[in-house]
C-alpha cells in the first residue's frame, strides 16, 4: 500500500503529474530470433554462391539453437533457482562428456551437427513476419495502456475507447514482480499489479518495461496531494 505523504506537486513544468503505463504480451520476447534470422539473410545474401553447404547447415543450426531458446523462454518462467538449477545440470554434463572423452579416447557417440539449412527467403520471411507482429503489438499498446495520476486510476482499452476509471488512487496497492530473470535481461521488464481501492479485482499488466523504474515512478506520483482531478 502506497504512503500518503502531503507533498506538493513539482513547479516543473517538464514533470508530470501523471504516468502511462503499458503492458505487452509474451511474443514480443521473439525479437532475438527475428533479428538473428535477419542476420544470416543478409550473410547468404551477400555470400550468394560461395555458400558451402556445410556454412548454410552451421548458420541454420545456429539460427535453430537461437529459436529453440527464445522459444523456451517465452513458454516458461526461468525463476532464479531454477535457471541456476539448469545451468548447474548443464555444466555437470558437458564436464562429464569431457572426462569420458579424456579418459576414454575410443568412445564415440557418432554425433554429428543435424542438417537444418533453410533458403534466405526463409530467413527474410521469417524476420518479416516477427516484424509485422511487433509492430502489431506496438500499435495496440498505444490503445491499451494504464494511466494513473494523484487522484484516479484510468485504463484504457481498445479502439473504441472503453475505459474505466477508479477513484482514491492514493490508497491502491501496488506490487511488482520479475519471474523470469531471462524476460526481465531482455527488457528489464516484470509484471505490475495494480489493486485500486475502489475495485475487488487485482490487474495484472504484464512485461512492463523498466518495470522497477516505473514502479518508482507511480509510488512518487501517489504520494502527491492533488488539489483537482486528471482529465482525460
């Protein structure tokens, strides 16, 4: 719960009373894979025919391992036992393969880099549609966002403008979180929950972005004693 303290407003003209805050869904976390697919476009691109296809079977390994992790990221929340749990079993395991290697020079598991080369109008393809879907997303987030001021609560949603408004704005809760360390690297993003005290429900936005400066943020705006309401 925020603290109520009476401060006045900043004289500033460049301060504002208010903060917007937007959320976004997990799908932009793709962005690696787009840009790294867009990379090795412009590498087969540019090397045309010189391209071995044992260069093209190592890029679209690379691109594979790069969307198979972002994949994985996206699906699941990495807390930070467990990312250090796997990357602890992880570590054991390459170290064992490397002592059986060592004290056994003969064993041979016969294993070999798959063949996943795909055509530059895949890449190009590929980078394009992520893309599209980012700017996609970025366009909604200009039509669903949060607003909160000194003395209200307002969210805004869609494009006929639905919105909702809740009053006593300095008596909300307000918590954030960071379940994914991978998610909260990217974009040093978390999630915002928001529990106006005028409405039963507790609003989640997800993958707000500096999420710890925006909270920051909207406890200091809380802490004004407006003397009128935000008009919107």
């Amino acid at each position: 719960m925020s603290e109520t303290t009476k401060i006045q407003p900043s004289q500033n003209k460049s301060e504002k009373d208010y903060i917007i805050i937007r959320g976004y869904p997990e799908t932009i976390f793709f962005y690696p894979s787009m840009i790294v697919a867009f990379i090795v476009f412009l590498i087969q691109v540019l090397m045309g025919n010189t391209m071995t296809p044992e260069f093209s079977n190592a890029l679209g390994t690379f691109f594979f391992a790069v969307f198979a992790f972002n994949f994985i990221i996206v699906a699941f929340d990495f807390g930070v036992g467990k990312t250090a749990l796997i990357a602890a079993g992880v570590i054991i395991i390459v170290l064992i393969w490397t002592l059986l290697r060592t004290q056994i020079p003969e064993l041979d598991f016969g294993f070999t880099l798959p063949s996943i080369s795909a055509s530059m109008e895949f890449y190009f393809f590929f980078s394009l549609l992520i893309f599209l879907h980012l700017i996609v997303i970025y366009i909604y987030s200009r039509i669903d966002y949060w607003m909160i001021s000194p003395t209200e609560i307002y969210h805004h949603r869609g494009i006929l403008g639905d919105e909702r408004r809740f009053g006593n704005a300095q008596h909300a809760h307000i918590e954030k979180t960071t379940p994914d360390i991978f998610e909260k690297m990217l974009f040093l993003s978390g999630d915002l929950f928001i529990k106006p005290e005028t409405d039963p429900h507790i609003h989640r936005i997800p993958n707000v972005f500096r999420v710890n400066m925006k909270e920051k943020e909207v406890r200091k705006i809380l802490s004004y004693v407006p003397s009128e309401k935000l008009n919107v």
